[in-house]
C-alpha cells in the first residue's frame, strides 16, 4: 500500500519548495514500501489504493510525484489506473512516468542535478573553485547516486566518502562513481567495495571536508553529530535531514546549510516540467530539460541569497521570507473572496 503519512506532514514544506523555487502547480510526494516478491499482490494493493485517493488528486489538484521506493513503472500504474477510472488517458495526473508514456527527459537524476547545482553555487559564493572540491554524500539512492555522479563528471569535484544504510567507504584520492554505480547495483551495498576504506555513517558526517550532503532520511544529523562536524557546507539533499536542534548548533559553528526547501527543489521542479509537456503533448530535449533546471535552480539560488544577505539570516529563513512573499504578493493582487 501507498504510505503517505509521512509526506502529508512534509506537504507544507513541499508547497514552500514549488513557491521558493517556481510558480507551479501543486504536487504531493509519493513513497511506497519497497517491492517484495509477491509483485502482484504489491501491484493489486498499491492500485486499489491510488483508486481509493483518486477523487483527491488529478491533473489540477495535487499531482503524485516519486520518492522513497517509487519507481517510473510504479508511477505508470498510478497514471493508468486514475486514466481507467476517468475513462481516458490522462498523462498529467503523476509525474515521475517512463519516457514515452508521457515521462520527461532528466527526471531521474533530476533532484540531483538540482543537489549539484546548488552545491556549485554555494561554494562559489564562499569565493572557492569547485574542482578539487572534497565531497562526503551520506546516502546512496537516486539522490545520492546523481547528485555524487554530476559533482563528479561535470562540475570537478572529489567525492571522497559515500554511504549507505549499511556504511560507507572513504578514499581520499577520490572515488570512481560509476563504478561504484555499477557495485552498488549488483551487491545492493557499497560494503565490501574493494577501492576504499570502509567507514560508519557518523564517521562519514563528521569528515573534514568542504561539502557534505545529506541525501538519506530525515533527522539524520542530530545535535551531536552536529557538534562534531568539521564540513564547510552542508546541502540538504533528503528532507529535513537536519534537525531543529543540529541546525541552530551549525549556524553558530558558521556552516553554512542549504536547505532542502531549495537543494532538493530539482525534483518537483522537472515534475513541473513533465506535467506541463503532457498538457501540450509537447516533449522537451534532455539538454533543454537540463539547462532550465540549472537556470531556475541558479535563480532561486540568487533570490534567497540576496534575502539571506539582506536581512542577515540564514538560508533556511531566507527561503520561507521568499516564499511567503509570494504568497502575500498574491493575496494583494487577487483580493480575499467574498
């Protein structure tokens, strides 16, 4: 079955991100607990279910997108199901589909490209070249995998640690990414990988480096990890990976955090742009999807930074003050009916 208790508490925060970073019809997360072997009892209870919350969502209400244990063939089965129920194929009721079956070019590595791109603006803002730049990820999903993979190939830097749910390995010569792609697919682990030294989650967080990205669960940082961790930046790749208490304890240390309001934004971003090309049946290249992601990701940056600078804050509470403008600025302009 769909769970989606947890991203109903984060539906504020996922209504903030489109505001921070684009003007954008709504979308809710989806998660779903991951595949077993009784694939057809999975298939028959998950759509049973997006059967169920069907007169709750739809092409101009909320818009499913991927997340945890989600996959383009599992969104496919949402789409057709809602299209079953409505009696036509509606393309535009969840994103995250298989390329021709009204998928986007880029939404896979969306929200990492997105993690990359912040990234690379973070650390030019702090006056440093991204080539060389010392990278520590923790989490090695589709997050993880693409934001370690675009840092690498791309933008220069050197990704010396990585994790996942069962430990992490560290080299700090640099780590070959798509090697460790390829491991992680064939193992379901990076441990035992034989090109590194294997580490814990904890060791990894608290590695002296420039960047570390939080790309697991949320509230994995806590106070006393918080305490130890000697990274320049912290990118928020996962949602809330910081908590409330390590978040206050990074602002007093002058870590600066990018906040999963914005770092993360990739994601509901391209969903953004596969719902509008299935409204037009219009389907972009992945080079176009690409480069105006890197734009509106570059500009959302900006904005928040200026507001950061401007009232001598944090990126978090400069994301919200964006945010909340926005929602004000449209309160004025419309009116309050009746």
């Amino acid at each position: 079955m769909i769970n989606f208790k947890y991203e109903i508490s984060l539906a504020p925060a996922f209504a903030f991100r489109c505001l921070s970073s684009l003007r954008c019809e709504g979308h809710l997360e989806a998660s779903c607990p991951a595949p077993n072997s009784n694939v057809h009892f999975t298939f028959k209870r998950d759509l049973v279910y997006f059967s169920e919350i069907s007169v709750i969502v739809g092409p101009d209400r909320d818009i499913p997108a991927p997340d945890v244990n989600t996959n383009p063939d599992i969104m496919a089965w949402y789409m057709d199901t809602y299209s079953m129920n409505v009696g036509y194929s509606v393309l535009e009721v969840v994103t995250g589909k298989p390329i021709g079956l009204g998928g986007s070019e880029g939404r896979t590595e969306a929200t990492g490209r997105g993690v990359a791109k912040v990234t690379e603006l973070a650390i030019l803002k702090r006056k440093q070249k991204m080539s060389g730049t010392k990278v520590a990820i923790e989490g090695f999903g589709n997050v993880g995998q693409y934001s370690a993979l675009i840092l690498a190939k791309e933008k220069g830097a050197k990704i010396v640690a990585l994790s996942d749910s069962k430990g992490g390995i560290y080299n700090a010569n640099g780590l070959d990414i798509e090697e460790i792609m390829d491991y992680k697919k064939s193992k379901g682990t990076l441990s035992g990988y034989p090109k590194g030294s294997s580490i814990t989650n904890e060791e990894l967080k608290t590695l002296d480096v420039d960047i570390f990205i939080a790309a697991a669960l949320e509230n994995s940082v806590t106070d006393e990890i918080a305490k130890k961790m000697r990274a320049k930046i912290v990118v928020e790749g996962a949602n809330g990976p910081v908590s409330d208490t390590a978040d206050e304890i990074l602002r007093q240390k002058d870590i600066l955090v990018i906040p999963d309001i914005l770092a993360n934004a990739g994601g509901v971003t391209v969903s953004y742009f596969e719902w509008v090309q299935d409204l037009q049946s219009f389907f972009w290249k992945k080079d176009q999807v690409n480069a105006t992601l890197e734009e509106m990701m570059e500009k959302s940056f900006n904005e928040i930074w200026e507001i950061k600078e401007k009232y001598s804050t944090d990126m978090r509470t400069a994301a919200y003050i964006l945010a909340t403008q926005r929602i004000a600025f449209g309160i004025e302009k419309r009116g309050i009916y009746p």
